[in-house]
C-alpha cells in the first residue's frame, strides 16, 4: 500500500459520506417549501406546524452537508495537487459559478429564512425558502458539471508547455450531454431519498401513536395524526414521481455510458466479448485474470436495448475495449474493479427500485384517507429511508469506480493525479483523523434528528392548552408570519 491507496480511500469515504447529506438537503428544501406554500395558500396551521416541523430536520441535515463537503474540497490541495493543476483552469470554473452564485444565494437566503419568520412578510419569507430549494438544485448542476467533464471531457485544449488542460469553451462544459443527463438521474435519486425520509418519519411517528412502546409514552396530540398522514402522503407522492424520472434518466444514462464509456457498462454487466444481442446479467459468477464468467443468468437481448435502443444493437466488452486502449493509450490495464462496478449497479438499481416501489405502494394503501393497518407496514416504510440512501451511494461508487484508472479519461490517470510531496504517514494520519471525525458527527446527527423526530411537531410549534388552533397567520394585522419556537 502507498500514499495513492490511502489518498484514495479518504476520498471515497469523505464522498460517500458527505454524500449521505446532499440527497436529502437537495429534496428537503423543496418539500419544505412545498408545505410553507400550502400553508400560505390555505391559512391551515397543520402545514405551517409541518414547515417548522420538517424545517428543523432539514436545517440539522443542511449544516452537516457543508461541514463535510468543505473538508472534501480541502483534499484536492492536499493529496491531489498534481490532478489540480492539470484540471485547475477547467475545474475551477464551475465550482467558482457555484460558489458565486449558488451557495452564497442559498446560504443568504436560508439564513433569511431561519431568522424571518416574526420579521418578514409571509410572502418574502415564502420567496426565502423557495430561494434556498432554487439555489440548491443550482449548485447540484454546477458541481455535477464538473464531474461530468472528468467523464466526458470537452471545450478544452491541454497548453504543450504547461501541460495543462485550458478552458475554451465554458459553455460546452456547463452543457455537456453527461452534465444535464447525470444531473436529472442525481437531483431525481435525491428526492426519492428526501421523499422516503418524509416517509420515515412521518411513518415513525403516526406507529409511536397507534402502537406505543411503553405505556409511559407521552400521547401525541390528537392533531398530529392528520399532520403526519399529510406529510406521509406528500413524501409518497415526491417518491412516486420521482421514480419516474429515474427510470426515465437511466435509461439515458445507459446510452451514455455506451458512447462515452463503453469500459464502465461492459464492467457494470460482466460483459467480455463485443456482443450483439447481449443479455442484462441478474447474477454472474467469472474470473477476472481469465475474463470471462463462468456463470451468468440474464435476460436476454435486454443490454442491447437499454444501451442502444436495439434489441440486436451491439455492445462492447470488456477485453476487445482492453485492446482498443491499448492501442489508443499505450500499454496498460484499463479495467476498472469489475466486481464492484457489477454490484453497485444491482444494488442501486434493487434498492432504488424498493424505494419507488414502496413509494407507488404506500399511495395506494392511503388513498381515500386510508391508513395501514398493520405494524409491518410502517416498518417497511420506515426501511425505505436507508434502502434510497444506500441506492444513492452506490450510484456514485458505480460512476467514480466506473472512471478508473482515469481522474479525467483519456487525458489523465488517477496514478499521475496524487500530491507528489505527500507520504504514506501523512495521509495515514488525515485519514484516521477525518474518520474519526466523521464518525463523531454521524454520532451528533443521528441524536439531533432522533431527538426532534421523537419530540415531534409540538416541540417547535406547541399546541395551544384549550385544543384550539393559531390563527392563519393571513388574518394578523402586521402581515408577519408568527414565530413560535424554533
């Protein structure tokens, strides 16, 4: 082992977990803004109570996903000096327009949001929090935008004396056909996870009231129970829709990889040999020395389909695509980790399609005010949650896998990419360190969220003690929305 393994390793374990935080941020903040509107249109306090409610978790989940996604940009100077300077003048510019015009107008405008609610307008502080769900999304495309280019990169020239890449074309960059397609499978992926976390939680709470643990539980208020049936409705219906979408850009993805990265779709598939008419694998069983599978059970023709839109199309494999890198790039192996990219592509796609499934489920055992009459209903709603995050994960760890040996393909490999100053001992260090760390705050987190969860709607918006409800806040004098506790 050596300074690339380890830099490796910390970034892996820093994106996945940091990545645990964004699909929720992403999903939540319009969820939450979808409830505040409801409130503003109907004056009913149930979805005002839901804002605050939801609010809180979102705003728990917002300030951890900035803590870690700082600390990963950190490494780039750290452990991947020398990938910075070839991709800084590329790189650069997009996560400067998401800084400048994406962070910064969500980071103004949820602070606005949080410190508003007894001094703003209703309107303005409406506009607040559909500001941070906007600038949200927009940050998830700029960043996404610079992923896509170290997949496909494009509008860049490499300087003969420098040696680095040089943008030429931003708008090629931000416009890439893997930046828009990954970005609608991603920001979709994400709200299935912030529509099962709704899910979960509300499914947590309307059991705690129907089933309590201990007969020492605190009775919830008689009013929670049409809250959290609404907000469970709501995130069944973000998933269901959002489900579609998936299937929808996945399939555009599959293409994609066809195109520009035949080695990661051959490996996603455990596919060998150039074959027209390939079958999609369920379960393959081979040897990667040898290259070939000495068990695999597919559905037929379906590969072909899914990568070029023909039953009969024809799609590379992985030792033929070996030989044309070869040929193209040099001596080599240019196979990513065959074994990891064909089981995180079966577990994103089984525990995302759970997820939806739950989702398309869940709106048909609530319809007509209907609620689940058996405990192990909730239960499988409530195991959604992990099961989208989990599908989210290894989305990623297919994608950056699937990109190996390459930091950019075709220009750079992850090899010539590491910091050329930074030891063994050093990135031993940070590692242990950041994990740690990591693990500390996945300790913080879990509490906070737990303790608002168990605590309910009540704990930022007490019920009044003569069962009566606030006022819609349309019919104050001042216009203000009211504050309550926060």
């Amino acid at each position: 082992m050596d300074a690339l393994d380890l830099a490796r390793w910390q970034f892996g374990i820093t994106t996945v977990y940091h990545f645990l935080f964004v699909p929720l941020t992403i999903g939540l903040s319009a969820i939450v803004a979808i409830l505040q509107t409801a409130w503003h249109r109907t004056g009913k306090v149930e979805y005002l109570r839901a804002t605050r409610f939801l609010g809180k978790l979102f705003l728990i989940n917002f300030a951890m996903g900035v803590v870690t996604g700082i600390v990963q940009e950190f490494q780039f100077g750290m452990n991947w000096s020398s990938y910075s300077t070839f991709v800084g003048d590329v790189f650069g510019a997009p996560l400067a327009m998401e800084a400048l015009l994406a962070f910064f107008l969500e980071s103004t405008f949820i602070g606005l949001w949080i410190f508003g609610w007894d001094r703003l307008p209703r309107r303005i502080h409406l506009a607040c929090i559909w500001i941070v769900a906007i600038g949200t999304n927009f940050s998830a495309y700029f960043i996404i935008a610079a992923n896509a280019w170290m997949r496909h990169p494009v509008g860049f020239t490499v300087d003969e004396t420098t040696g680095r890449a040089r943008l030429t074309d931003i708008w090629a960059v931000l416009t890439n056909d893997q930046a828009w397609s990954t970005y609608l499978h991603v920001v979709s992926g994400a709200f299935i996870a912030a529509g099962l976390f709704v899910v979960a939680v509300s499914a947590v709470k309307l059991m705690r009231a129907r089933w309590p643990r201990r007969s020492t539980d605190a009775v919830p208020h008689p009013s929670e129970h049409g809250l959290f049936r609404k907000t469970l409705r709501l995130g069944l219906a973000v998933t269901a829709i959002a489900g579609a979408l998936v299937v929808f850009s996945g399939d555009h993805q599959a293409k994609l990889m066809a195109q520009y990265e035949p080695m990661k779709l051959a490996g996603a598939e455990a596919l060998w040999e150039d074959e027209q008419g390939a079958g999609f694998s369920l379960f393959a069983v081979g040897d990667i020395r040898e290259g070939r599978n000495h068990i695999n059970v597919q559905v037929p023709n379906v590969l072909s389909f899914l990568a070029t839109g023909d039953f009969q199309g024809d799609v590379q494999g992985i030792n033929d695509v070996q030989q044309r890198f070869e040929q193209q790039f040099g001596p080599g192996d240019y196979r990513p980790d065959i074994a990891v990219l064909y089981w995180s592509f079966r577990l994103m796609m089984g525990l995302g399609l759970a997820g939806v499934g739950i989702g398309v489920l869940g709106l048909w055992l609530t319809r007509r005010r209907r609620l689940p009459e058996h405990r192990w209903m909730y239960r499988v709603a409530i195991l959604g949650l992990p099961a989208a995050l989990a599908a989210n994960v290894f989305g990623w760890i297919l994608t950056e896998m699937g990109r190996q040996p390459w930091t950019v393909v075709g220009e750079l490999l992850t090899a010539a990419s590491v910091s050329p100053g930074v030891s063994l001992t050093e990135v031993a260090i940070s590692l242990s360190t950041f994990t740690l760390l990591y693990a500390a705050l996945a300790v913080v987190e879990l509490k906070l969220l737990l303790r608002y969860v168990a605590a309910g709607a009540a704990a930022v918006m007490p019920y009044p003690p003569d069962d009566s409800d606030v006022p819609a806040a349309r019919e104050r004098e001042d216009d203000r929305v009211p504050a309550f506790v926060y």
